[in-house]
C-alpha cells in the first residue's frame, strides 16, 4: 500500500482528459486530504516524482483544469508528467474489465498491471507507435494536405506501425500508400510520447529515391515539394514535427 499521509504529488485527471493545476498553475503537493475537494473515483501511485510520491486520481470535477496542449504552453516539464498521468488514466479505465473473458480486473501493487484473477491475462499499458518523415530531394521538403486535419494547410507524412512490422516498414508503406513514391537512406531523428490520445511518435528524415507524387485522395488530398522559404513554421514546439522541419532549415 503506497497510501501516505505526508505530503505527494497528485495528478488529478477528470473525464475529459483534463489534469488540475493549482492556482500557482503546478502540480498539487500537498496531504491527501486535499483531495476532500474533489468528487473522487479512484486514486493509485504511479511512481516517485522530484523524490515524493506521485498519485494519479480519477475525479468528476471542473474548475483549474486544463487540456495537455494548455499546460505544454504553461510548462513542458509540467505537461510531460501531466501527459503521463492522462494515459495512465486512460490506461486503467479502459481495462477494468479483461478483454479476453470479462472478468473484473485487479490491479497489482509492485507493478503497473491490471490482471484477470479469472485466466490470468496481464493488462499493461499500451501505446500505439506512429511514424512521420521529413522526405528531402535535392533542396526541397515534401509536405502534404491532410483530408482530416483542417487546421494545417500542409504537414509531413505520418502514419501508425502495423501489427508485423518494423518501424522502418511503416515509414516505406505509409510513404508509397500515401504519396506513390520510394524513399531511401533513412535517418532516425527522435522520438516523443503524444498522449493525442497514446502514441509514441517516431521522426525520421529519408531521400527521395524514384517515383511521381501520386495521392490517395483519402488521407492525402495533395502533396509537392516545398523550398524552405515556402515551409510555414509551427506556432509551437509541442511536437516532434517541429525538429524535422528543423533539420530540414537547418541544412
């Protein structure tokens, strides 16, 4: 039981995905009697953060809550543990129940694991790996028009890894599904957790290799080549989309 009295960080999460901030915008320390505001649902430890204890509670509550993009312009180290706090969250509601026979879920105290006292299944949290590239040829940055995102004219091609795939697999197959051309020597940038709502983003920059641009007019409405006076800098760095158009300027 990592149940405390003395002071701990509580990451309090309400139904849409909203952590609260105190009016100093930080991550609550304080006793657990402070949660005696909160209409509480459940409440389980998740770790040690800056040396205290560190709790993620479930609450039907309003008020100084604040969406994950919110917190990011407040404080990206804030918004990396508050990220961490909605998917475990998410995590735990969604499997309260085991998917393989329905049987109520328990959770385990030395590991984060949600397991089926009935068959045994194991229900850890998942993510869901994802990959963009920033495709280059010659001086130029291929970018795309999304049909399901209409707040961004142009953004690079991404995608999510398939079951049976490497994540050098996705990057060719999303490429060839979306655009119609091949790519070659491919260089690993970085990655980030994106809790919008569980990936693990992984970048890439990679050489046109042969090939017309030829869209799929599903998920890619158009695509051209973009000089790097055309390329439109992101208002934020929030996402790992920023380095590689980075690396790119920066060539």
């Amino acid at each position: 039981n990592y149940d405390t009295d003395d002071e701990a960080y509580y990451l309090i999460v309400n139904k849409e995905r909203q952590v609260f901030l105190t009016e100093d915008k930080e991550i609550p320390l304080v006793t657990k009697s402070y949660l005696n505001k909160f209409k509480v649902n459940f409440k389980f430890y998740i770790g040690i953060y800056k040396n205290r204890p560190c709790h993620v509670v479930n609450v039907d509550s309003h008020g100084n809550f604040y969406q994950l993009h919110e917190i990011y312009c407040i404080n990206p180290e804030t918004y990396q543990i508050a990220g961490r706090a909605v998917l475990v969250n998410d995590w735990y509601i969604n499997h309260q129940y085991c998917g393989r026979c329905g049987t109520k879920t328990q959770l385990q105290q030395k590991h984060m694991n949600l397991k089926c006292p009935n068959c045994g299944k194991s229900h850890h949290a998942t993510i869901e790996p994802a990959v963009i590239i920033g495709i280059h040829k010659d001086d130029k940055l291929l970018m795309a028009r999304h049909s399901y995102d209409t707040k961004v004219e142009y953004a690079l091609i991404a995608g999510f890894v398939e079951p049976g795939e490497s994540i050098e697999d996705a990057v060719h197959r999303e490429i060839k599904e979306e655009v119609g051309i091949k790519v070659k020597n491919l260089e690993y940038l970085g990655s980030q957790s994106w809790p919008f709502p569980n990936s693990l983003m992984c970048a890439y920059k990679a050489e046109y290799d042969s090939g017309k641009i030829k869209v799929d007019h599903d998920e890619i409405l158009k695509a051209r080549w973009f000089t790097k006076d055309e390329i439109e800098y992101p208002e934020s760095d929030i996402s790992i989309y920023t380095l590689i158009i980075d690396d790119f300027l920066s060539q």
